[in-house]
C-alpha cells in the first residue's frame, strides 16, 4: 500500500510486480541486511502527485501509459 499525495489517496499494488519491473522498486520493497523481513508499508509518498504515480504504476504493470497534459 502507498499512501500518495497531500490527499493521502491509497494506492494497491504487488510487491512481486513492482520489485520486478523497477530497480528502485526493488530496493524499496526488499529485505535489507539488518532484517529477514521485508519492509510492509504504507509508503508514504507525500511529495508525489496520485495522478502522476498511477501512471507510474500502470506502465509497470501494462508496459504502456496514456498521459496527459496534467502529467
């Protein structure tokens, strides 16, 4: 779960998904040496707009993206 923006909109996605598609994803959402458990969230994202990380998050999982102007 990413909590994205100052509107704090909830955002689902696979962990297995992003991790693959995404080398800051992966980094992001696998264990570190210090912990046998990856991180859970939220990931709070408050400097991020929800428009701009859901195309984000429908090209990782599409492989394309429709943007606009607001984008």
């Amino acid at each position: 779960v990413f909590v994205v923006g100052q509107e704090q909109q909830k955002v689902f996605a696979h962990r297995c998904v992003l991790a693959c598609r995404c080398q800051v994803f992966r980094g992001m959402l696998s264990q570190d040496s210090s912990s046998s458990v990856p991180p859970q969230g939220p990931f709070i994202l408050g400097n991020v707009q929800p428009e701009v990380f859901l195309a984000v998050i429908e090209f990782l999982y599409t492989n394309s993206v429709t943007l606009n102007s607001r984008i």
